[in-house]
C-alpha cells in the first residue's frame, strides 16, 4: 500500500471503501453493457444472442450483485452529497449511513423477485 | 485597531522593526499561482470536477435507477429485453434522450472517478500515465460508440 494512506476506520472509511470498489465495478459493467448494446446495429440476431446469458441463472445473480453495487452507490453518494453540501452532514454522517443500509436490505429484498424470480423458475421449474 | 498607524504593531506586542518609511517585506502566500506552478495546479479543474461528481451522480441517481426498474422490474423483468424491445423504447425521443444523458453522464462520472483512483494508487508516473491514457481512450471510444448506436439505430436493420 502506498505510504499516508492509513485512515481512522469505522463508518467513515469502510462507507468510502465500499464507495470505491462498486464504482469501480459499476464503471467495468458499464463499458461491456455499451459493447453488447451495440449490437443492435450489427443484427437483431446477434443482440438476442448476447441477451440470452443475460437471462440465464448464474448472470441474473450476477446482475443482483449490479443491482446491489449501484444501490449501494446511489444511496451512498447522495449521503456524501449531504455530508458535503448540508450544514449538519458532517456530524450526521453515521447516522446517515445506518438510513443508507436500511433503506438499501429494503430495496433489496424488493429485488429478489423481480431480478431472481425467473432464473428460480428455470432452475426448480414454475 | 488604534487610529494611530504609525506602528503596525500594538503596543503590547512589542515594538515593531517597521513602519510607513520602513516597510515590512511582503512574503509570498505558499499556495499563489505563479509562473512556476506546475500546469496541472493552475486552474480550478480538480474543483470542477469535484462538483461535477455530486451534480451528474444525483442525476444519475435518478436516470439509472429508472432504468434498472424499466429493465429488470417492470413488465416482466429482463425476460422481456431483446431487440424487439429496444426498437420499441427508441422509437420515442424521450427515452433516446434519457439513454444519450445516462451514456455521457455515467461515462464521464466514471471516467472521473476512475481517475481518482489511479492517481491513488499507480504511483510510479510511467504507469499513472499509461493507466490514464487507456482510461481517456477507453472512455472515448465508448461515448462515441454509444452516441452513434443511440443516433443510428435502424429498426429495420434485416
């Protein structure tokens, strides 16, 4: 690890580093999804093709991992928006990021449904 | 603040070494901009980019959560994608639009932040310099990809 990067841990770093890597991930899977998208000028076919793993099991638990990463992301970074533009952000930041966890399980077990439902479907039948 | 200024010091401080015919020597402030500032420090960009991520990220909270819900939640979730589906969303200008702003805003908020990274971490300037310049091509291609396939998109293509 480069030298001076030791922080204090806690709420505040762990919420960063976790901003971090899912903005990292999320900017990967957005280079691909412009790729496969762009498909759509070389073939209907070729398209179809590359959306079908798109709804196979293991990529649609795959995608709930995306779903959780930009969750995380959006509802962090409107928190470091607040932190940052808000007169009491600061001494609310914790707080803050316990509102963020919760209303992201929520928001997650809303998703279990809609984003696993049909790679259960396939894989235990309907 | 006396009216007296003929000593910039008060009193209890001491007697000072100067005065208006004696003047004490002006020290440059650390941080001013000055010929020798290295290129990267003399304009505000790193503060543009700043508020940048805060502006375009609450759009974007906005944009993209709509289209996972659009994509994944309604109307039978990523089942129902495929080409067909997409000829139907592009044919409105809206949602053109929408998709066009998300491509630009999410590219540049990531290219941003990936940015931020590298400088980070890759600390030898070989590598920090390389890692950007595939970063900025990358980045490139993609928006111009993308803006071309939104612009071009035929949906009698066969």
């Amino acid at each position: 690890m480069p030298a001076g990067t030791l922080y204090r841990g806690r709420e505040g770093m762990w919420s960063w580093v976790a901003h971090r890597v899912t903005g990292v991930l999320i900017f990967f899977f957005l280079f691909v999804h412009v790729l496969d998208t762009a498909l759509v000028r070389v073939s209907p076919e070729a398209y179809d093709d590359v959306v079908a793993t798109y709804k196979t099991p293991i990529v649609a638990v795959m995608e709930y991992g995306l779903v959780a990463a930009i969750l995380f992301h959006a509802l962090n970074g409107l928190r470091v928006v607040a932190v940052d533009f808000w007169s009491k952000g600061p001494k609310y930041q914790k707080q803050m990021l316990w509102t963020v966890m919760s209303i992201w399980i929520v928001l997650m077990a809303g998703a279990i449904y809609p984003v696993l439902g049909h790679a259960a479907r396939e894989l235990f039948g309907s | 603040m006396s009216a007296d200024t003929s000593s910039a010091v008060d009193p209890v401080e001491g007697v000072s070494l100067y005065d208006v015919d004696n003047p004490a020597p002006v020290i440059e402030p650390p941080r001013k901009r000055t010929k020798k500032t290295p290129k990267s420090t003399r304009t505000n960009f790193e503060l543009y980019g700043w508020l940048f991520m805060r502006l375009s990220g609450v759009v974007l909270v906005v944009l993209v959560l709509g289209h996972l819900l659009i994509q994944l939640v309604l109307d039978g979730g990523v089942s129902k994608v495929g080409f067909a589906f997409v000829a139907g969303r592009w044919a409105s200008p809206f949602w053109q639009g929408w998709d066009l702003l998300m491509l630009w805003l999410a590219m540049l908020h990531g290219a941003n932040g990936l940015r931020t990274v590298i400088n980070d971490y890759a600390e030898r300037p070989k590598t920090r310099f390389w890692l950007k310049n595939l970063l900025y091509a990358a980045t490139v291609f993609t928006v111009l990809l993308g803006t071309l396939v939104i612009f071009t998109f035929d949906p009698n293509i066969r």
